[in-house]
C-alpha cells in the first residue's frame, strides 16, 4: 500500500516548512515531502527517512486527519507535575536574584523554605535544585575553610608572619 499525504499545502510551502525546520519536526516534514512528492510504501518512506515504518504510518496519518498544525509546534512532552508555571518559577526566583545581585550569596535553603511558604507545603530539596537547573542558575558555595586546614599551623605562620 502506497502512503501519500493529502494537499493541505503546495509542493512550494511544503519544501518551504522544510529548510526552516530542525530535529524532530524537520523529520516529520521530510516524512510528508516524502510521501507526497513520491507516494509509496511505507517501509520505503521509513528506509529513506531514518524513521520506523509505524512513524511514517503516524505522521501521515496526523497530518491526513489534521493538516499542517498536526506537525508543527508539537512538543514531545509537558510539565504535568509542578508546583509552579515556567514564568511563575523565574518569578519567584527573581527575588533572589535582587539579593545575589548586592552581593550575598544565594543558597538553596532559603528557597526552599520560601517555596514552602508560598505553596504551604513541604517540598523536597531535590525540586529547588531542579528549578534552579531549569532557570538556568547553578548553585555556588564557598567553603568556609579548607578541608585539610590544620589550625595549629596557622596559627603559628600567624605569630611568625607577623614578626617579620
């Protein structure tokens, strides 16, 4: 059985959509050109594109049923479990960017419990450290001294360094 796409678009806006896409959705677009420039088996299509066969038998079929918005902007997943929206996280974490911006150090502990407050329940530390992540910030705590740090030495290079 030949696979062949319905004209919802030209030959023309088809290879158009095409050079102006990247990764998956590229891939789906190169499926339709495929099956609609040159219809025929689907496990031909699959060999040429890189894809299974039940891919090219999927894409086709979205967009057959749907037209071109079954192949653009379709996402491979969504956030289904979170405690806040992407633009309510960077909000939230705002705050804390004013604070890092004087000068002070921003740790995660008291994120946390600002995100407790805010939600009136406990998290986990683990989310704070993946929001950071998400946000694009990275978490950076000097040490308060070195962990090989003899005290007895230092305070003798004390009392001599200021002898001399």
């Amino acid at each position: 059985m030949e696979w062949s796409a319905l004209p919802h678009l030209s030959e023309f806006e088809v290879s158009v959509r095409l050079k102006q896409t990247a990764g998956r959705e590229h891939r789906r677009w190169l499926i339709i050109w495929n099956a609609f420039v040159d219809p025929r088996p689907a496990s031909e299509i699959a060999l040429h594109t890189d894809v299974s066969v039940s891919c090219v038998h999927s894409v086709v079929s979205r967009y057959n049923r749907f037209g071109p918005q079954a192949i653009e902007g379709r996402e491979r997943g969504i956030r289904r479990r979170c405690y806040l929206k992407k633009d309510e996280e960077a909000e939230f974490l705002e705050s804390f960017l004013d604070v890092a911006s004087t000068g002070e150090i921003c740790v995660a502990g008291p994120i946390k419990e600002a995100l407790e407050a805010l939600l009136d329940h406990p998290v986990h530390h683990s989310t704070v450290y993946r929001m950071h992540h998400r946000n694009g910030w990275r978490e950076i705590v000097p040490r308060p001294a070195h962990p090989q740090a003899k005290e007895e030495v230092q305070e003798t290079f004390k009392k001599t360094s200021l002898n001399s």
